[in-house]
C-alpha cells in the first residue's frame, strides 16, 4: 500500500511516496519516489498534480471538496476561549457570586458580562447592537440572550461599582509582584449625543478635552501604576474643575485600599494649594507639573536662567539642562530642552499665522477669546481685533523649552524626571479606552447606565491591558489576533455529520495560546465535542 509522506526538517518539508509491505511478518516502508522539497513547488502546481492523481481514479477536486462539505456558518472561538481564562485569572466568578448576591440578580448576568467585554474589545458598538452580533461568537452558550438582560447587567455594574474596582485591584496585587511605589492620575472628558442637561445629573456641558463643548459630557479620573494597569477610576459631572477631582480621587483611593506610601504624578492641570497640602497631610508624595509663568518674577527668573543650569548625566548642557530651588515647602525643578523649546516655537507660528488670518478677515471670525491664537491678537473695548501683540509673543517665546515639575519627594533629579516622564502611561491608557474601546461617544441617559457602562469598560480596559503586559503584543495586535481565531462549521452530506473546521494559527495566536495556556482547537473538532473547550 502506498501513500503520501511529509518529513520536517530545518532546511524544509519534504515529500515522498512510501510503500508499505511486509516481511517476515513485520511491517516495514521503502521509498518508492522522493517528490523533492514542498517549498520549490508553487500552490499551483500542488494543485495541478493533486487534479492529475485525481483524474487517473474518475475523480474530480469537487467530489473530494465541494461536492461532500457545505459551510454553514462561521464563528468566532478566540474572544470566548480568552475572556474565559481571564476570569479564571482574575477570580471573576467570586466577583460575580458576591454582585449577584446583593442584588438579588434572577438572570446568567456573567454570561452578559463577558458577551459585552468580548464585543467592547473587538467591535464597540451599543447593546443593542451586541444582542444582534452574539450569533458571531462561539462558546458563550448555546442559547441566545434576551435583549433586555445587556441593559439590567449594566445596572447590576452601576450597584457594584465599588466591589468590581476593590475586587481588580486586589486581583492585580496578587498577580504582580511589584511594589505599588508610583500613581499616575488624569482626567479627561466623555461626551454624549446630547445637548440636554439635567440639573444635578452627571451630563452637563463644560470644558471638553475633545472640542466638543456643545454637547454634554461626564469628566473620568483615572489611575493607573507604571505598567498601565489600571487602579481605580472615578466619576464626575461634566462641569466639573479636573484640579478639584483629585483630592476627592486620592481619598477614595486611600478609604478603598490598603495602599503602602506612594508618589502620585499627575500634570499641571493638578497643581493648586489645596491639593498639595492634602497630600502632604495624608503623606502622600507627589510629582505634578507645575506653571511657571505664575510663581513670580524672582522666583521664575531664576529658573529660565541657563547659565545657572546643570547637565543631566549622559546629556550635553546644550540640548538638556536642569535646575533646581525650594519654594514655599516644595522642590522645584525646571528643565530646558532643545527639542521641546523647537516644538514652542513651531505651535506658537501656527497660533500666530491663525491671528493673521483673523486680523485680515475678522468678519468670518467669532468674538476674540484670550487663549488659542486669540491671546497673540490686540483688541479694541469692543472686542473687536487690531493687530497682533508682538509684547506678549515675545514674553511667549520667553518660555520656549522650558517645563517645571514640583514635588515633595527626596529622590534624585534623574527620578522624579523619568517618572513624571512615565505620566504618558495614563495618557496612553485614556487612548486605549478613548479609540480601542471606543468608549465615547456614551448613548445612555441615566446615572446608573453611565455608571455601569464605564465600569464595563473599565473591566474590558483591565483585561486587555493584562494580556498586552503578558504577550509583549500592542492593542490592535491583540484585538486583531483574535478577531481571526475563527471556525467553520461543516456539514458533511456524505455522513450526514456536523463538524468544526479551525482556521490557521498565526504567530500571534501562538504568543497568546502560549501565555494563556490555552487548549488549542484541533484542526477539526466534532460539534459533539466543540463545548469541552469552552469551560465557564
């Protein structure tokens, strides 16, 4: 009996014709034809010779393909298969007993729950939309989720709100070994499709981060360690100052978890006297950017004096330098930098070329405000525009390069500037939220959807950025990676059997499988057995 055999090597695949026989009783193999390695031959003629072995027999390619198996539908396994080891990672399921506890939930809101996740990572859209697109997904239960299930789970969240980021919190702790030394906070703004306010309701108009001061908005405070993982998170009415969320937030933070003695670092729209007697109050250190256009004229000349400056190790005193006062209780540290004073220079043009604009043809221009290109423009009594400013562009370009940190710590210079450097991690975590998880624009209307709709995709937030710390992978890697972990359901009419039939595994299907320990799919997987893989 002859068949076909591939052998593997490093140098390639291999192909040969084997007979086996027997002799004295014992099976053995002899090479009946080497066909060479599989890689000098093209898919086309892999094809031509498969139709040419075929045709010798009476057969066709479509009676061996098209003709027995029927594609039925295709799925997706790889959001459940990992959504569901995640839970297991980070104890969901005791989250979810002690939630569903309180609130006395009659209906499977876990399931929900990872359905949501699963299409907030790979296609954000409303719950509505989630309940038409549940039919996408394989391993999430057989039986379909009624509609109104997506919207009371998001009221079970806004409940639980408290215990969900205590739980992930406390998950995280166990799962990293690092010491928590380092909280990053910002805030940024999430508006609604809506104009409307209601008094005393979390929409209300302000100052939005988006440019979309018409509509309303809730402000999102956010923090998170030097890894991006995120710790607590809280909400606030759109109207609301993002300075004055802090205080708030670090009490939250300080009556919610057992944290040790950390620093916070935060940017200059934190910065105020309150905050910073607050926090020392409470013994919290702090990094935060601070202004120096408004700590006076002896101090601020003090600080834009270069020749007074000092180099940082590795860096020439040209393209980075540094110096360092005490000011009312704080350390001050200013630090000028060729590549940022370039980059002042080059926005402040833009604001400039605009006021110019502005000035030949004010009529096409609303009312000038003090801030944008405004501030480099002159104006009459009645507001009207007469010329730019050269006095304040040139006390503009005074400032070129130059960025002040204050902080309440005794580290060295070079740490307190590579972690206040480190506060891009929050930024980069608002970019995740904001484009991967499409977390904005927000389509509910109450408080309580609101709630349940952030804390949803806080959770989806925790979990990708877990498997992006694992895998070493970037978002859209991940998202992508496994949005193609597909199957095909086959019916084959010869047999009459319904099976699975895997897609390929790419390299990064293999980083995720490997860091998860996932169970592969075989190739082809009986639909009898399909559900072992899938374990809640």
């Amino acid at each position: 009996m002859a068949f076909l055999r591939s052998d593997k090597k490093k140098s390639g695949t291999y192909l040969r014709i084997i007979e086996s026989y027997k002799e004295g009783g014992r099976s053995k193999h002899r090479t009946l034809y080497s066909l060479g390695k599989l890689e000098d031959y093209t898919v086309e003629q892999i094809e031509r010779i498969a139709k040419k072995l075929l045709s010798l027999v009476g057969l066709d390619l479509s009676d061996i393909v098209g003709g027995s198996f029927v594609e039925l539908g295709r799925f997706n396994y790889g959001y459940a298969m990992v959504i569901q080891k995640l839970w297991k990672t980070f104890n969901m399921s005791r989250l979810v007993r002690k939630a569903s506890f309180h609130n006395r939930v009659q209906f499977d809101w876990e399931r929900v729950l990872m359905l949501l996740i699963s299409e907030r990572m790979n296609d954000p859209c409303s719950k509505r939309q989630v309940y038409f697109n549940q039919q996408e997904y394989l391993g999430f239960g057989e039986e379909p989720i009624a509609l109104q299930h997506f919207y009371r789970t998001l009221d079970v969240l806004s409940s639980s709100e408290e215990v969900v980021k205590k739980h992930l919190f406390s998950q995280q702790r166990n799962l990293f070994t690092t010491v928590l030394d380092v909280v990053f906070y910002d805030v940024t703004t999430l508006y609604f499709d809506s104009h409307q306010e209601k008094e005393g309701a979390l929409r209300q108009k302000g100052y939005s981060k988006d440019g979309k001061a018409h509509k309303t908005q809730i402000v999102l405070g956010l923090m998170v360690d030097k890894s991006r993982n995120p710790i607590s998170y809280q909400i606030y009415q759109g109207n609301t100052y993002e300075g004055g969320t802090m205080m708030d937030a670090l009490k939250k933070m300080q009556a919610q978890f057992t944290i040790d003695r950390v620093v916070v670092v935060a940017d200059s729209a934190m910065i105020d006297k309150a905050n910073r007697d607050f926090m020392i109050a409470k013994e919290i250190d702090y990094i935060i950017g601070d202004s120096i256009k408004i700590l006076g004229k002896e101090i601020t000349s003090k600080l834009l004096d270069r020749k007074a400056h000092k180099a940082i190790k590795g860096r020439s005193l040209e393209s980075f330098s540094y110096r360092e006062v005490n000011y009312k209780g704080r350390r001050i540290i200013c630090t000028y930098s060729d590549k940022r004073a370039r980059k002042d220079k080059h926005q402040r043009q833009l604001l400039i070329d605009k006021a110019k604009k502005w000035l030949e043809q004010p009529s096409k221009y609303k009312q000038v405000k003090k801030r944008g290109a405004g501030r480099f423009i002159q104006t009459s009594d009645k507001g009207t525009p007469i010329a730019l400013d050269q006095t304040k562009i040139e006390q503009d370009a005074k400032y070129d390069g130059f960025k002040a940190i204050a902080t309440s710590t005794k580290l060295e210079v070079e740490d307190i500037l590579s972690k206040y450097s480190d506060l891009f991690e929050v930024e980069h975590s608002f970019r995740a939220l904001k484009s991967q998880l499409e977390i904005r624009p927000v389509f509910h209307w109450t408080d309580a959807r609101i709630r349940g709709h952030i804390c949803m995709c806080f959770i989806a937030y925790t979990f990708i950025n877990h498997l992006k710390n694992i895998t070493e992978l970037q978002y859209r890697p991940i998202i992508k990676t496994m949005d193609q972990m597909q199957v095909s359901k086959i019916h084959d009419k010869k047999t009459n059997k319904y099976f699975y039939l895997r897609a390929k595994i790419t390299d990064n299907q293999e980083v995720i499988i490997h860091k998860l320990k996932l169970k592969v799919l075989n190739d082809t997987t009986p639909q009898s057995a399909i559900n072992q893989y899938f374990t809640k």
